[in-house]
C-alpha cells in the first residue's frame, strides 16, 4: 500500500484546475515518470514557487472544486509520481475525484469550517499529516502538537485506496 503521511503543501485557492496540474502540454508523454518535473509548473499562487514549495511534500491541502477541468487521468498521475497520494479540500471536481480513488490514492472531503481550520493554524508551519485508513482519521502535527480529525470516505473507495487502485482491485477480484 502506498504512503498516506508526509508534510503537507497548502493551496489556498478555489477551482485549481486539471491544466493547472499537469499542463496540456505535457499529455503526450507516455509514462507517469515523465510527468513528474511538469507538477504544478502553471499554478500561479501569491508566494508560490513551484520547486521550493513541492519538495519533500506528500499530502495538498487545499479550498473547493479541486481538479476541475478535463477529465484526464494525468493530474492524479502527475501527483502521484511526485509523492502526493492525498489531497484534502472542501470539495473535487467528480471525475477528477474518482481517478484519485481508482489510481489507489485518497481525495478527502472535508467541511469549508475543517480545511478554514487547516489553513488557519497549520499554513506556514511544517505540517506533517497521516492518513490512518482503518479508523478514518487524520493526525496532524505541527509546533509539538498533535490534533485528529475525523473524515468520512466511502468503503468501495477505501477498498480501491487499499488495493492500490482499480487495476490491483480487478487483479485480486476477477
């Protein structure tokens, strides 16, 4: 099973696009390595430098209707062969979402209160977050503290993150 636990990268925006993600451009590539340096390199963000604020990162935080756009499989790629295997935000685009699930990887809705929460105490400081599966919590520590927050993830969706995504779940189901 992949790693649901890292140091978290804030985006405090609404509406970051699947272009955003991984550009158009970079479509024709034929392999998720491939994908890799293109991470993020349209987002424009006050403060937000792509190569300084992607290192080591592991879990997004972020605002609402995340990976609108197309429905392309590449942005949770692009995510995923950059270490990210969770992104937590108010809301998600539907397809977007559901290729997160079926790449074996955790798109975490949580209420506009919770990730306000987020943003508020955590942005800015080192946050590591771990996403405990089997009890659907999150553990957050940052400054010494510790804090954990309940989420609610469907149990198709959890068994799709468990077997590493739609491909391992066929594998051992059919």
């Amino acid at each position: 099973m992949k790693s649901f636990s890292g140091k978290v990268l804030f985006l405090d925006r609404n509406d970051i696009n699947t272009d955003e993600i991984i550009p158009a451009r970079y479509l024709t590539e034929i392999t998720k390595e491939a994908l890799k340096p293109y991470l993020l390199e349209d987002l424009t963000l006050p403060a937000f430098d792509v190569e300084k604020d992607l290192e080591e990162k592991a879990i997004v935080v972020t605002r609402e209707n995340f990976g609108c756009g197309s429905s392309r499989e590449h942005a949770p790629w692009a995510l995923e062969v950059n270490g990210i295997n969770v992104v937590i935000a108010e809301s998600f685009a539907r397809i977007f979402r559901q290729n997160m699930y079926n790449c074996g990887m955790f798109a975490i809705e949580m209420p506009k209160e919770v990730i306000n929460h987020l943003f508020s105490v955590y942005a800015g400081v080192e946050t590591i977050i771990s996403v405990d599966v089997n009890k659907d919590v999150l553990i957050i520590e940052a400054d010494g503290k510790s804090e954990i927050i309940e989420f609610t993830v469907g149990e198709f969706d959890k068994t799709l993150v468990r077997e590493g995504g739609w491909v391992g779940y066929a594998d051992k189901n059919y």
